[in-house]
C-alpha cells in the first residue's frame, strides 16, 4: 500500500511542509537543519465572538429583488441585493503560532537527508548527517492524549535553542524547562482580500490560547525571559500541549485556559514517550487501515515531489494521492473537534486565504465526500455538529432576511455559525453572497450518514427535524411559476451570463438550486417512509416534489444552468454546479436518467478538464459517476500537476497540487484533496439506484489491483479485486440482515446478507 511521503530535502515553504494533526490541534513539519520551524493551529482558534449581525432593510430588498425578477428586471434585482442585502464578511480562521528549534553552532550544509510522512502511523520522520553526527527526528500528534511529541536524538551531544511566537494580541515567557505562550484572537479581523472594510480590533472578547512548550532531556536546560537553550543533548523529548477559551457557538470564549493547559501538560509529562507513541499509532492505524490499497502500480524510491513534478503520473501516485486525503480526514476532523474549513486545519497567515473559513456552496462539504465510503463514520461527526449549529442560528437568518418559517444559511459560515449573508456591498458580490441553498445542502450529510450507518435513532431525532426545518424554509419562499415550484432570484456559485452587455448573476431559477431541493424533498420523503411518518407537512413535500427538479437541455446538447440559455460570463467556470443532481446527490444517473446524463456529459466537455484544484476534483467524481474512468484518471492526472508555492497569494485558474500533495487552488485549499480521493473511490465503488455498482469507472491502466474496506450504503463493508480489467473477487459483509443488489458489469445480482457473514463472489 503506498502510504509514505519522502523528501530528499527540508521544506522552505509552507507548501512543503508535512501536516501532523489530531482534528483539534494542528503542525506543519519543515525539517529544517538550521533552525527547525513547526507552525501551529488549533481548530477553535478564530476571531469574533457569538451573534449575527442582520442587515435592516434585508427583508424589503429580498421582495423587490424577487418582484423585480418576475418583471423580467433582472440587472435592477441583483443591485438592490448588492447594495441592501449584503451584509458584513464573517469570522477568519487564525493561526496558532510557530515553534523554532535552532541548532547552535549548525554548519547549515547536510548530507543524507531523509524527511518522510508515514500516513499509516502518523509520524513524520527526518534524519540527516551533519557536522559528522547523526540527528534523527520524530514528531506526532496524538489524539489520545492531545498533544504533540517531538524526539530530538543525536549522536554526539549537541546545543539547541528553543523559541516561539503565538497569535494576535501574544506573549512568549520561559521558566525551568518550559516555554509558555499565551494569546487572543481578534474580534473583528478583515478578509485578506478586503483589507480596508474594518479595522482589526480586540475588546477582551475574542478567543484566548494558552500553549505550553516542555522538554525533557539528557543535558542541561536553562531560560531565558522567553526562550530554552538545551545544552550538550543527544537525547531531548519535548511535549507540546495547548487550551483555548473556547466554549461553544452561541456563547462567549470565557473558558480559562492557563490552568487547564499546565494541568494537562503535568499528566503528560508523567508518561513515557513510547506509552504516548504506541497509543497514537494504535489510535491512527485502526482507522487508515480500514480501507487497504493495491492498485496495481510499481513502487518508487523518488522522492514525492519529484513524483509530482514528473510527466509520468503513475498509478502509484494515484494510490498515494487516495491514501493521503484518507490520511487528511482523520488528521482534520475527529469527534470532538471542528469541522474541517478550507485549509483543514492548517492555516499559516494572519489574514488566511478566503479567511479559511467555511465556503458551503461546494468546498465544505466536499471535504466530507470521501469520509463515509472510506468507513470513518467518527469522523463525520463535526461536519452533523455544524449543521446542528447552522440550523440554530439559521432560524433567526431565516425570518429577518426571509419573513420565512425554518432555517437558512448561506455560502459562508463560521466558528460561531454564522448563516447571514456576506459580501459587504461589494460590486458584483450577489454572484457568491446571495446563494441561500447551502442549508439544503448540507442536510445531504445527513441523510448519508443515516444511509451508511443505518442509525435509526440518528435518523428520527437528529436529520429528519433538521431537514424538515430546511424544507420550511424552501416551502415558505417558493413561488408556482407555470406549473413549478421555484426559488426565485436565484444565483448559480459563482457563475454568471451576458444580458443586455451586461453580466448578471440573479436569474429567476438555476438548475442547482431546484436540484438541492429536489433532492432534500427525495431525502425527507424517503425518511418519512422509514420512520412511518405520514403527516400534512409530508403530504405537501410528496405533492410539491413532482414539479420541483427542473432539467433542460440547450442548443449544444448540454444541461442548463439557468432557467433559459443566456450567453454565459464564462464558459469554462471551475463551479460546475448544475450537475448537483448528478453528483453528490444521484437524482440523474446514467442509468435511471440517461438523456440527461448525456447533456452532463456535454456540459462537462464544454467547460473543459483544465481549472482550479478543487474543481477538477469535483469532476474526476462527475466523470466516475458517467462510468468514464479513463476521463476520471485523465482528470486525477490533472490534478496532480505540479504548483511551485507562491511567496504572495495568487488566486490563479491553474490549479494542480504542491509539493506536500497539498491541492492548489491556488492558492491551498484542502476540498481539492478530499474531492480527489472521493473520485479515485468511485472509480472502484458507486451506490446509486438502490446498488452496489462494482468496477463501475475502472481506468485501463489500472488493470490489476484491489481495494478492501470500502463502505456501502446499509453499512456493508466492500472489498474489490480485479484482474486483466474484471472483477475476480469480492467480499460483502454486513453489520444487519438484508438484501442488497449488486451491478457487476452491468449485470445486476440480488443477494441475501447474514449479519457478519461474508459473501464471497470469485
């Protein structure tokens, strides 16, 4: 299985850094010779506090923008949206700070370099020659014990300084064998890309870190003010440990930190570095190892990053690529934890890209596309928590902005779960600001996780109320237009279309926005049928979701995005979201639906294989789902273009992934992984229609292989082998009694489970 990245060379950039993480706390590993740089996060590290701030004349302008959209005025809605529904920019995702571990007296040249990142045990390991010694290197995070460990050995006794810096309003203090950092977030921070909308302020409020540093070792320790210098080390273990204030999103940070953080980092201290060690690695491995990877490549001894930087993208790589965004979940998102934001966890700026925070008309939720089919059930949990969240505070959102019964969030949230609407008043800014379908959306989530854990008790007491509120919403807003049920304006992320010479993104109905709730009435009428729920709110869905999805098809075959074929802004945009209903959700299939599925098909020709990180891994999912994997490899290939790392942000269109197997944008954004590893599984796995479908998208240069451990929906775990292109051998195995329905080149199979038997077909 490949599972190892390795570097013959430290990381100079942020790029290309190896990430260490246990969903709260978070590291980039530099490997440096000289002066060792470890950057640090936390996921509850952000600026603001709980409250939304509501627009005054919101509610009036979302009236006349709708009347005006019916009048056919459609340039006049999208002004008065801009400039009085829009409203403030949300909360930024900070940096922690960083940890320096200089060498005294480092002749700064090395031999024998060797840095690697082992996905299955979660360790980065570096080792290296210099000055005639041998150091070696261990780092880890541990979510047992919830810290971070770093093993310094060498062989001849050696000098080092420890140094440190921490976020916001910070100070770095020293005492016997520790480094103490303590800090406070910003309340109000602006996003990197409008610098001048608010000033940075702390009002006491924000969010406050308490860290602490300790080493022990077989030299001497002294300290200054606010640094350790180890002295004549071959042995040091340092344990790193961090609180915050925070306490949850709808109340304020006031949570202590100091005491909590020493307390806890007094208990680590009484263990051994082994007994941490065994414990993380056991914790890590008993999840990356539920889905084990043989794709049929030849194992490489170059490094990553020239892997990555080589024309020849083999399949190796592939199963690299698929193991790494594996890895990445459970390095980001873990119970008790936040959901992953843009950048996971790992955010190295001050004023981060896109403010790392929660982009929900896409990079979100498909951080969680991969999760369920890769059986990491655990760590779907914080993005459910999110959603518990935004459908508390999306109540509110919903009657000021709306008039309107449930909830609603829009396509950005934050740590407090903040559902309002952003884009600041700014020119052209209802083409991402007013999108109210990400509450729809994100109720997908949880309907899938009903569907692959078959929880029933989840299902009746946390999705189907929060979905049922979501439907509110739509229901409360929706209009008959010629017989439909539209949401009217309508806005396609981020997309827009040439009307008059002039570019629009308000139109009177988009293809994604009655698909989302098309596929949330399919889900709430599906869970009613399941927990024998047969009410008027039922009654209405079931009537209202026949003329809810509408699909056209335009002159060049393709599938619309709005409600007529307008001139588009561009044709090749990285969103591709009028094919919602296609994946995630499967209400067009190639099956059940196959005209439709052809003007998919058309629609991706058109907008091209080429584009951001992020979106070509929506579409390596689109073509699996089209049962084209060589187009699905073609796209992965793409994907895996190698991005230098840029010293200034460059929201560039070329996208691909840097060094560290990061996905670039550019700039980094962690969705591109995710999204990537979700297609690579489709290739092998589908569930639509009610089946199983087996080898639906197999590329032919993966002729021989396997997979094991993938999850189907009814919980049944899926292993896969195949030779010379076809199936030779599968295992199903469920947790219940059932039937399943099994599509093995197009065949289908019914077959009855038993509960932890296996069915073996060969």
């Amino acid at each position: 299985m490949e599972k190892i990245l390795m570097y013959k060379k430290p990381a100079e950039a942020f790029e290309e850094a190896l990430p260490l993480g246990n969903g709260s706390l978070g590291a980039m590993i530099y490997g440096k010779t000289n002066i060792e740089r470890i950057s640090l996060n936390h996921d509850t590290l952000w600026s603001g506090k709980p409250g939304q701030i509501m627009e005054k004349d919101a509610r009036s302008s979302f009236e006349r923008a709708k009347q005006l959209t019916l009048d056919g005025k459609l340039y006049e809605a999208q002004i008065d949206i801009e400039k009085n529904f829009t409203g403030r920019w949300l909360n930024s995702y900070m940096m922690l700070g960083n940890i320096y571990i200089e060498r005294e007296s480092s002749s700064a040249s090395c031999s024998e370099y060797v840095r690697t990142l082992d996905l299955e045990k979660s360790l980065v390991n570096i080792s290296y020659k210099e000055d005639e010694i041998d150091f070696e290197r261990e780092y880890f995070i541990s979510y047992p014990d919830n810290c971070m460990m770093i093993r310094l050995h060498s062989s001849k006794p050696v000098t080092y300084r420890i140094t440190a810096d921490c976020v916001g309003k910070s100070a770095v203090t020293a005492g016997p064998n520790t480094l103490y950092l303590t800090g406070e977030c910003p309340t109000t921070i602006p996003p990197s890309y409008d610098r001048n909308a608010v000033p940075v302020v702390y009002d006491g409020d924000g969010v406050k870190v308490s860290a602490m540093t300790r080493v022990a070792c077989d030299g001497a320790i002294e300290n200054d003010l606010n640094s350790l210098r180890i002295i004549d080390v071959t042995d040091a273990t340092i344990y790193f440990c961090a609180e915050t204030s925070f306490v949850s999103f709808d109340k304020l940070p006031n949570k202590p930190t100091f005491k909590p953080c020493l307390e806890h980092l007094e208990r680590l201290v009484e263990k051994k570095y082994e007994d941490i060690k065994n414990a993380h690695v056991k914790d890590v491995s008993s999840l990356f190892n539920r889905v084990e990877t043989d794709f049929g490549g030849t194992p490489s001894d170059m490094a990553t990053d020239d892997r990555i930087r080589s024309e020849n993208k083999d399949v190796s790589l592939c199963e690299l690529l698929f193991n790494f965004g594996r890895y990445l979940i459970i390095a980001s998102s873990r119970e008790g934890s936040r959901a992953t934001n843009l950048q996971g966890i790992w955010n190295d700026k001050f004023f981060a890209p896109w403010s790392s925070n929660y982009t929900v008309n896409i990079n979100t939720e498909m951080n969680y596309w991969p999760v369920l089919m890769c059986d990491l059930p655990e760590c779907h949990q914080p993005m459910i928590e999110l959603v518990k969240n935004v459908s508390k505070n999306g109540i509110e959102t919903a009657k000021h902005y709306y008039g309107a019964e449930g909830f609603v969030s829009h396509h950005n949230l934050d740590l407090w779960a903040n559902t309002t609407p952003v884009g600041n008043k700014v020119k052209g800014s209802p083409r991402y600001a007013f999108w109210n379908m990400s509450s729809g959306w994100l109720c997908r989530h949880l309907f899938e996780h009903y569907e692959y854990t078959l929880d029933k008790n989840f299902l009746a007491s946390v999705a189907y109320p929060i979905m049922k509120e979501s439907a509110k919403f739509y229901l409360s807003i929706m209009i008959n237009h010629n017989g439909k049920w539209i949401v009217t304006p309508s806005t396609s992320p981020e997309n827009g279309v040439v009307v008059d010479g002039k570019v629009i993104h308000t139109t009177l109905y988009t293809t994604m926005t009655q698909s989302i709730v098309e596929d949330l009435f399919t889900n709430i009428s599906r869970s009613a049928e399941i927990l024998g729920i047969n009410d008027d709110f039922v009654a209405e869905i079931r009537e209202k979701l026949p003329n809810v999805g509408i699909y056209k098809i335009g002159s060049q075959g393709q599938l619309l995005e709005y409600n007529e074929e307008y001139k588009e802004e561009d044709v090749h945009h990285r969103h591709v979201s009028h094919l919602y209903a296609m994946y995630p959700a499967s209400l067009i299939t190639t099956e059940s639906t196959k005209t439709l599925a052809d003007a998919c098909r058309q629609t991706l020709e058109i907008r091209g294989d080429e584009s951001t990180g992020w979106s070509m891994g929506w579409k390596v999912n689109l073509w699996a789902k089209l049962k084209d994997g060589d187009r699905a490899y073609k796209l992965v290939k793409n994907q895996l273009t190698f991005v230098e790392p840029e010293a200034e942000l460059k929201y560039d269109q070329g996208g691909g992934t840097y060094a560290n197997m990061f996905d670039a944008h550019p700039p980094f954004q962690i969705d591109g992984n995710f999204g990537v590893s979700a297609g690579i599984a489709q290739m092998f796995m589908q569930c639509e229609n009610g089946k199983i479908m087996i080898l639906p998208a197999l590329p032919k240069e993966m002729k021989n292989g396997k997979i094991k451990g993938l999850l189907a929906k009814g919980g049944i775990k899926v292993d896969i082998e195949w030779k010379n292109s076809k199936l030779s051998h599968l295992v199903l195995v469920t947790p219940i009694e059932q039937t399943a329905i099994i599509n093995v080149e197009g065949i289908d199979k019914i077959i009855n489970l038993k509960p932890n038997e296996k069915f073996v077909l060969a």
